[in-house]
C-alpha cells in the first residue's frame, strides 16, 4: 500500500521497519522536529524515527503542527492509501485523519479502552495489570477513541516499562503488516467508553519512592518508571535511582535499611534493589553498588 509512517521515539522503529520489509510503499515519514541533545545540548538530535527512515532514503518532514491549510494540503497532496501512526507526539486535525484513502492507523500500547493516553505501559506496569498488549485502531478526533481493528496481548510479570516497550514495539509492527494484508476485510469494534482510563502523561515528581506504601506497590512503581524517570529515594543528600526490585521478607519502619544488604523496609514488608544508578553514573547491580558505597542496617531513607 501506498503509506504514509508518522511516529517518533524507539517504540515505533520496528514498525516502520516492518513496513519497509513488507515492500509497503512508504512514500513519507512524519515524526518530532530535531531537539537540542548531544555535548552539551548545543546539537539537534534526529528522532530515532527520522534517523531510520533517513538510513532507509525516505523523505522525512517534522513540523511542529499539522493546523496549517499548507501542511494539510502538503499531506493530502501524498495520496497516500492509509497512514501508520505510532507514538507520534502530535494531535492530528480532522483534515489529516480523513486525507488517506482508509485513514488513519494507530498502534497503540495498551488493550483499548484500558490506558487512553500518553504514558499506557507506564500505568499498567504502575497499576499492576497482569496483561497489557497492543491494540490496532482507527483514528478519530477523539484521545485514542477510534474503533478497535484488532489486538494483542502479552502478560506483564516482573518486567519493566523499558522491558515491556520493547516488546510490544515488536508486537505491534507484526500487528500492523498483518492488519494490513486485508484492511477492507476487517470490521472494526467500536470501544465501550465506560471501561475507559486514562494513562496520564508522568510527571517526575511522581518519582520519589513512598516507603510509606506495601512493598508490591513499590516494586510496581520502581519497574513502572524503568528506566525513565527512574523511581528514586535519597542517600546523603544524592538520589539513587532503583531500576529493579524484588519483594523481601523483612520487618521494620518505613524506609528503614534492614541489614547490610539494602533490604529497605516499607508499610507492609520490604524490597530489596536489584539494579541502581547513581546520579552520574551508569546503573549497576546490588554487589556493585554496595562495594562502592555501603548502607549501614538501621539507615532511615528519605
């Protein structure tokens, strides 16, 4: 199919690969406009998206809307058969939805209605789910409303957001070169709105672990903000992010180190990190860390 690819980060490479090697025609790739990074911030940085399709020789456009009359008529003028969106970062406005010849195509990180929104592998993992997955969708005016052409599911367990974002990036490119063999075989299901929620956007003052919950919900906010934010408590007026953790048994007050292992304990049992990174430095695993810095048994943590 003649396609248009419009997406950003890491997530939806492996989509827009998939679509290559499945000889779709993808004739565009919309994603973020270049951002300040590299040393010292001074030089712009290409998205993962725009990197690959400029590796692949695919035209590359990043404006910072799509409202314009001369951006959607620059769209339209593509006569794409239907454009794969995949975390793209930007609303599109109805002329853009309705300018492909089937639409708009959405690869979304949850299992709709569950999780609408920006940050949906973040809340589940956070939420304890025990399955997420990608789901297929129509786009409309709507945060991620459209019907549901299809979807998949995959069981969340111990891993983290990061874990979990690479593998339902490759669901979802598998899903999509799939939904796209026969798109006008399908028939689309319209979602119940009162299952709904909504996967808000993270904040990093969310980030600072409450000793003051149950030890699972520790664990599932730690692996929930893996690796970015990063859920971190204070050392010596240092954060130290927790990327990993594991439920322990262990009794004491919120927030108290338990033994010379780091054991921490919380509201109702303990954790004990399995993976940390120190500000400035790269992560490493328990034994590590502690070689470097150890934590004396009744260290109160803020």
């Amino acid at each position: 199919m003649r396609t248009i690819f419009m997406g950003t980060p890491e997530f939806a490479v492996p989509t827009l690969q998939a679509l290559v090697d499945a000889a779709h025609e993808v004739v565009c790739v919309y994603t973020q406009p270049p951002r300040p990074g590299g040393r010292r911030g001074k030089e712009l940085t290409k998205t993962p998206v725009h990197q690959r399709a400029s590796d692949l020789g695919i035209e590359v456009r990043h404006p910072k809307s799509l409202k314009s009359a001369e951006e959607q008529q620059a769209f339209a003028a593509l006569k794409a058969d239907v454009a794969i969106v995949a975390a793209y970062g930007l609303i599109l406005p109805q002329p853009i939805l309705d300018a492909p010849a089937h639409g708009c195509l959405n690869v979304h990180a949850s299992i709709l209605p569950r999780w609408r929104g920006a940050a949906p592998i973040h809340r589940a993992v956070m939420a304890g789910d025990p399955v997420t997955g990608v789901t297929i969708m129509q786009m409309e005016a709507g945060l991620d409303t459209g019907p549901m052409i299809t979807f998949a599911r995959t069981p969340i367990e111990d891993k983290t957001t990061g874990e979990l974002t690479d593998e339902l990036a490759e669901i979802g490119a598998q899903l999509m070169v799939g939904t796209l063999i026969d798109l006008t075989a399908l028939h689309p299901l319209e979602q119940d709105d009162r299952d709904a929620t909504y996967a808000d956007k993270i904040d990093k003052a969310e980030a600072r672990i409450d000793w003051n919950r149950p030890a699972g919900d520790v664990v599932r906010h730690i692996h929930g903000l893996s690796p970015f934010p990063g859920a971190w408590f204070e050392l010596d007026e240092t954060r130290v992010k927790v990327l990993r953790a594991e439920c322990v048994e262990a009794a004491g007050s919120p927030g108290e180190v338990t033994d010379d292992r780091l054991t921490i304990a919380c509201s109702e049992g303990a954790i004990r990190p399995v993976e940390l990174q120190r500000a400035g430095k790269p992560k490493m695993n328990l034994d590590t860390f502690l070689r470097g810095k150890s934590v004396a048994k009744g260290t109160r943590l803020a």
